[in-house]
C-alpha cells in the first residue's frame, strides 16, 4: 500500500495541527487489547458470528445462487470463473458453498462487473447487510426458487437469472443510484 | 506479517523539528512486547509489577501465528526510537463497513476499529508529549486503504471524547453523533467528497 499524501504534505499539516488528543474506538493499554481486537475482527469472518447480525428473512444464499448460476450459464469451471472475475478460485467456492461467508469488498466490485449490475445492489445480498426493503427479498426468493442444479441452464432458470440481474441493475435501496 | 510502508514524518516536541520513523503494516510479537514493557506501566503503575508471564507470551504468540493473512482486517504500526509510538486497527468488512452518511448511504467504507497512541504522546497523559502527527499519519493510512479497496477514501470510527474536536476539525469528519449502540461515543464519518477535500487540502 502506498499512502496518498507524501511526506511535504503530512509536514505541512502536522505542523499546524493542535497538540491534543487523536485517540478513537476501544481502548488500548496493554498487549492483551491488541490480541483481543484482533481476534475480534477475525471472529467475525466465522459464520456462527455473522448469523447473530443477519437478517431472519434475508435469503441466505443470494449471493451464492447468482454466482453459481452466472457460471453455469457461462459454462464455466470454479477456476476459470475466478480468473475472469480475478478473484482467487478459494473465494469463488466459498461464495458458492457457505451462504454466511462475506467475500471481500474487492470481490463484490470484480463480481458486480462481471453480472453487470450495480455493485451497490451486490452489497445489499451479502449476509450482514443493514436489511431495506420487501422488494429485494421478493426478488431473492422467487430467484432461489426457481434454481435446480443442472449442469446447463434450463429455458427457466435462464430467464429467472436474467429477471434477477434485471431487478438487481436497477434496484437502488430505497436511495439514490450513485453510478458505482 | 510486519512489513515496513515507508519513512514518515512525525514533530518532536521537545526539539522543535521534525524526526523520521517507519510506518509498519501488520504485527510481530516484538510489538506486542514493547505495548506491554512501554506503554502498560504509564497506563497503570501497578503493571510494572506484574509482568505478563511466558504463559501470556504463548498465548499471544499463537494467536499472531493464527491471525495471519486476513481478509478482512488491517493493523497499522509507528516506530521511532525503537518504541512503538502508536497502532491503529482498521476493518475492512462487516456490518460497520457500510456507510451512514447522507452523501452515499450504505456504500462500502473502511472502519476504525481502534487508533491509539503511545501514552506518551497524549497530551491528557502527559504534558509536553514526544511526537505529534501520529494520529495524522494512522488516519491517513486508513484513507489510503480505503482507496487500495476502492471505497473512494471512505473511512468511519468513534472518537474518544477528547479527540472529537480533532476529526471534526482537523479532518473534516461529518460528526453524525452519539451512538447509544457504541457507549455513546460519536460516530464520525470522512465521506468521498470530504476524502477528496482533504487530500487536496493546502496548509
């Protein structure tokens, strides 16, 4: 990572910047806070964590049937999906098979390029995302409903997946579109 | 696991001029060590006597071993006369990283799990403190992360009261106010405007 200011920059603020307090969120005083939040942060990837924060009427699998059925339309492997999306095959089978696992904030922007929706519309299906309204869980639902696990798609679940990128290309939350 | 980011500068302020220091990413036992030997004892006189023993050290040190490579976290570390000078945790992903300000509701941010400094530099601490700028340089590490991600420089935290002036301020921080969800402390959000805005910033 590189930082987006140099040092001439950081000279000039600093120096006017007061003498005071900088100080935020949980306390640090000894080693054990630092493990702690650490393991916190980390906890928080397992799915026995996740579900405590999800949504009881959000579709759990979302996210997971729209990437599984986007490959399957494509014709594609696990491998050859994340290549395209460039995202590593790992994340791909963990997005597929653990409907509790959020994927990387990189990896919805990849996928929503990739479905060509918006990739605000992606967040919404990940499992700890603030719930907004009926109209995406219906539209979730009647997605997940309609998917059997053939090896092609079939006529209908073609056009369900097209009826849900549909729905998720304009769907905007409840607020403004801001063209991400 | 620590890797170095560069050489930043941080205001002496007992010399009156600037001094180098390195800025890490990530964490070593070695840090964790000198947070106990340094900056524990100033915090609690008491501490000083009773020294972690090897059992903390194993625990800590499997737990570094585990927390490896994450996915959705980042630990940023200042260094300067060997000591560490100040930490700061950021999370990635998860249900503090989407945003509540008005200009972009629910967009993706970074958050600041925890920025803190080393007692020695807190002016409530202490006071003529060694270094200022630490605060400034972890802060500004989080806007650069939050653009690596492509989160356009989002970044969000809760200020310890005393600070709260600092991001409001000094960064430009849209001040959305207590969160009886967070002990009530104030939620403060840099949003894409204001990221640009401080980026851009003159003297």
């Amino acid at each position: 990572m590189k930082l987006c200011v140099d040092n001439d920059w950081l000279r000039r603020q600093i120096e006017s910047d007061p003498i005071g307090e900088v100080e935020a969120g949980r306390g640090i005083r000894r080693s054990a806070d630092v493990v702690n939040a650490l393991e916190s942060a980390a906890e928080y990837q397992k799915p026995k964590d996740r579900q405590a924060v999800q949504p009881a009427s959000r579709s759990d699998a979302a996210l997971g049937l729209l990437v599984h059925m986007t490959r399957r339309r494509d014709r594609l492997s696990v491998a050859q999906f994340a290549e395209r999306v460039r995202v590593s095959a790992e994340e791909v089978a963990a997005i597929e098979k653990d409907p509790s696992y959020s994927p990387r904030p990189r990896t919805i922007h990849n996928l929503a390029e990739y479905v060509k929706v918006p990739a605000k519309s992606l967040l919404n299906l990940l499992p700890d995302a603030p719930a907004v309204d009926h109209s995406l869980e219906d539209a979730v639902h009647k997605f997940a409903a309609s998917s059997d696990d053939l090896s092609g798609l079939s006529r209908a679940e073609r056009r369900s997946l097209n009826d849900f990128v549909k729905f998720l290309s304009i769907y905007n939350g409840g607020t403004k579109t801001d063209g991400k | 696991m620590k890797q170095a980011i560069g050489t930043i500068p941080l205001f002496g302020l007992g010399s009156g001029k600037f001094h180098d220091a390195v800025l890490f990413r990530g964490i070593d036992l070695a840090t964790l060590q000198s947070i106990e030997a340094s900056w524990t004892p100033m915090f609690d006189a008491a501490a000083a006597e009773n020294r972690p023993e090897d059992a903390h050290w194993e625990w800590a040190a499997k737990a570094l071993q585990a927390l490896q490579n994450p996915l959705n976290y980042e630990l940023f570390g200042i260094e300067a006369d060997g000591e560490t000078q100040g930490m700061m945790l950021v999370v990635k992903g998860g249900a503090k990283c989407f945003s509540r300000h008005p200009e972009h509701p629910r967009m993706p941010l970074v958050y600041v799990d925890f920025l803190a400094t080393a007692p020695w530099n807190r002016r409530g601490l202490i006071e003529t403190p060694t270094y200022k700028g630490v605060g400034r340089v972890l802060f500004m590490s989080a806007v650069s992360l939050s653009i690596e991600e492509e989160f356009a420089g989002r970044v969000a935290l809760h200020s310890l009261p005393g600070a709260e002036a600092f991001y409001r301020g000094r960064l430009s921080m849209t001040d959305m106010g207590a969160d009886k969800d967070y002990q009530n402390l104030r939620y403060f959000e840099l949003s894409t405007t204001q990221a640009k805005q401080l980026i851009s910033a003159g003297p």
